[in-house]
C-alpha cells in the first residue's frame, strides 16, 4: 500500500514540545510534511495573512521528511501547503498537539482546529489534537498509543465528507485513560477579565485574562469527558446554519412588508 | 420604553462607508456605542490579541452616542467592549456593514461574523450585516429601510438562545431586491492562487489570490439568494459538531482495544 502523504501544523511554534512529539508518532505512518508557524500563534482562529508578507522558509530535509516553517497563522501554513508548496493534496492534515484544551468553545478560537477545519473544506481529511495543559514542558508520553490509533484508523477508512475530528486528552493523573468517548462540543464561554496598564511609552494598554466557565453539564460532551479521564472525540464540521431554526425565522421574511 | 443599548463594530476601519451607515441607522433606534477596528483587518476569523498590547481610544461623545477605536481584531472591539469599557453588557451587537459577501462559507473567515458570534456566546442577540461588493465606494443606501427593519423585529422580539443572524445583502442591480430569504450556510470554497514575488529586502513572499468555488446549487442557501438578487438570513450558531454523525462515530471508542 502507497504510504500516505501527512501535512502536520500547529500554531505554538516549530520548536514546541506538542509539535516534535505529533511529528515523531506520523514519521512511522506516512511520508511527512511539517509547516509550523514561526512564533507562538496562540487564538488566531480562522485568521489567514491576506498581505503581501507570507514567507514560507525550508528548515530540514531528508527522505519521506521535509519541515518548514511560515510566518503566517496555522491556517496559511496550511493553505500555502498544499496549493502553494506542495505539488499534489496530502492524504491527511493533522494539527497539534496543542498545549492546552480545545474543547467546547475554545474550538472557536483554535488556531490548532482551524488548520483542520480549512483541509476539510478541501475534503482532506484531517484531524486537531489537542491536551488539557498550557504547560510548555507538559509529558505527552501518555498520547501515543491513542493518537496512533485514531490515525491509522482515520487512514485506513477516512472519514465522512465535511467532518474532521476535534480530539481532546485528559492530562496525565495517577489513573490512566479511561478510552475514547465521541462527543458533543460543550456549552462554554470565557469571561474575560482585562487588566489595566501601562506600558513603556506611556499607553494605556489591556492584557486578556479571564476563566472559562462551562455551561453545560452533559454526560455526552467533550468538557465531561476530558475532566472524567477520558479522551474526547468530536466529529466536527464548519457549517454553522443552526438548523433547528431553519423553520422558526420565516418572521424575518416578512418585515420587508411592513416598512 | 426604554431605549437599547447596540454596541456595533466591524473590521474595515472607523472610517469605512460601510461601518458609517450603519452607525446612521442605528443612531434612531437606540443609545450607540461605536468600537472599530483601527486598521482594515479582513479574514482574521475568531482571532483575538492575547499579548498585552490591546488599547480602546475615544474619538468622540455625545448624549446617546459614543466613539472608541480598537487596536485589534472585531473580537477584541466586542470583547473589550462590554466585558471592560462598558459598565453593562449591550442589549445588541450589530457588525458591518462589511464591504464584501459573508455567505457561504466566508462566515468561516468573516470578523464581522466572529464579532457577532462572540456576542452570541455571551447571551447578546447579534446581527452581521455584509455586501456582496468589496468596493470601497459601494453605495449602501437600498439597505437602510431592510436593515431597520430586521434590526427592529430583533430588538423587539429577540433571537433564540445561542443563535445569531448571518445577513447578506446583494450588490445594486437595475431591479429592486426582491425580498428576504431564511436560509442555510452554501457548501464552497476558496481555491487560492498564491503569487511569488520578491519584496524590497530580497526576500521570497506569496501574495494571497484566489477564487470563491461554490459547489451547492441548492435554491435554499445563502449563496443562491444574493445571487438572485435575495437578501440572504442565516441563522447561525457556534456548535461545530456535525451532529449527524455523532452516532456513526463509534468505531472510533474501538480503537483503543485493539492497540
């Protein structure tokens, strides 16, 4: 059997410890293509550099393995991949793993998602990993046995058109992973909670923080798995029409008479 | 009654035509507060600034109006809007009107649209506006009696919990546009073009291009109505899962047995 041709991204830089552990677990399945972002490019979301500034720089290459890094966001690394870089599509898009949850709607803000989401729309099938700790120096010894299993399953059988896969890991704790539970996306939200400063030219300037909070106490979401040890999986598409409200809206369509 | 409080932003700077009608529009329908992108920020999605480098600066005020510029993305504008600068959050969030389609799958990309969905994760009806022209010099004034009215059903009447509006106007034509159509989110896609050059430190950049592909002729969807000369009303939402497949997924709990 061809080996497949595998695009990794992530958008917390080439060096990062999520990044080299993903690229060491694809190397023994498919022939590799990296396209890291340049700096850390944390909650960039769907965001694509539509200046004239994208630069995509060769780092290594050897048989069945070449790395780049570009200057862009992960969803540019992607694109610039494979209609730019790339002489044909890759088999497979994977991103991460991501030092921190995408979980409920942090998806929304994910850079690492994103990647996933735009080979998607191309129908490449693709694939965010993603782990439940910001810590730049978090083990990720824990993950290999599963990502290499959703991967080889994801290339042995693909998946649906329009739907990729938002994986989530529990951190490491004294009990190992419970399994893999497919999942809903969580209710959540941020809030967020700005603080105030000045910097060295005199401005006034803002720095994010903030919680997230979880609305939602489903036994069937991601937020549920992740914090009861399991592993989440949710199949994930980028059509956002909430069709249950499809046929509840036809009130718009007659305020134009009443102008 | 009393007046509603819209916060209203958009990503083609303070000064955008479009931004300016739609500030006129709003003005009689409640107490407004303006928070723009300082720069033109097309396409950066659900990006917010995470470094601390964000800052809101007054233009101007008077009774019932107020003026701020962000040096962020429309996010950041809405984010830092209600959760920082203003003492209470705003009865509605309005974005646009942007120059340029956001239906189909634009709504992916679309800052204006992200305004509104952060909105929408924080229980704040929202409504994106948006023209099928890029031109800066658009002319947007068949637009004002439909924008007043749909603004006004929303104030008067709500939208559901978790839902926010994706509306998309057809440019000018020689008829008069023909209505309003509720309708879902097309299937398309951006095929890029990246073009080489060289900037003036020597270095290789790409230039993004490229073509909007759709690929859904269905006579329901948002494409197919500006199109046909329809404004286009999405409902939308942030819940990514592909639903549908949630139940097809279960292969995947598997995988982990047999490692």
């Amino acid at each position: 059997m061809k080996k497949p041709l595998i695009l990794i991204t992530n958008d917390d830089s080439i060096n990062a410890k999520g990044l080299r552990k993903l690229i060491s677990l694809m190397r023994p399945l498919g022939d590799v293509v990296v396209i890291s972002t340049v700096d850390v490019m944390s909650a960039k979301g769907h965001s694509i550099t539509t200046t004239p500034t994208l630069k995509v720089t060769p780092v290594q290459e050897m048989p069945g393995y070449r790395e780049f890094v570009c200057n862009g966001t992960p969803v540019d690394c992607v694109k610039a991949g494979y209609q730019w870089l790339l002489d044909k599509a890759p088999d497979l898009v994977v991103s991460g793993i991501n030092h921190g949850s995408n979980a409920s709607t942090n998806v929304i803000y994910s850079g690492t998602m994103a990647a996933v989401i735009e080979a998607c729309m191309d129908g490449i099938d693709g694939i965010g990993f993603s782990l439940d700790s910001y810590a730049a120096d978090a083990d990720f010894d824990h993950l290999d046995a599963p990502i290499t299993a959703i991967t080889k399953e994801v290339i042995a059988h693909g998946l649906p058109k329009g739907v990729c896969l938002n994986v989530n890991f529990p951190y490491r704790r004294e009990e190992p992973i419970r399994g893999i539970r497919v999942c809903r996306q969580a209710q959540g939200r941020w809030v967020e909670a700005y603080n105030d400063f000045v910097d060295e030219h005199g401005n006034n300037c803002l720095k994010l923080g903030g919680a997230f909070i979880c609305d939602d106490d489903g036994e069937d979401t991601d937020y549920w798995a992740i914090n009861h040890n399991y592993i989440s999986l949710v199949p994930t598409h980028y059509d956002l029409t909430a069709m249950q409200y499809l046929d509840k809206m036809s009130r718009f369509e007659k305020v134009m008479n009443v102008l």
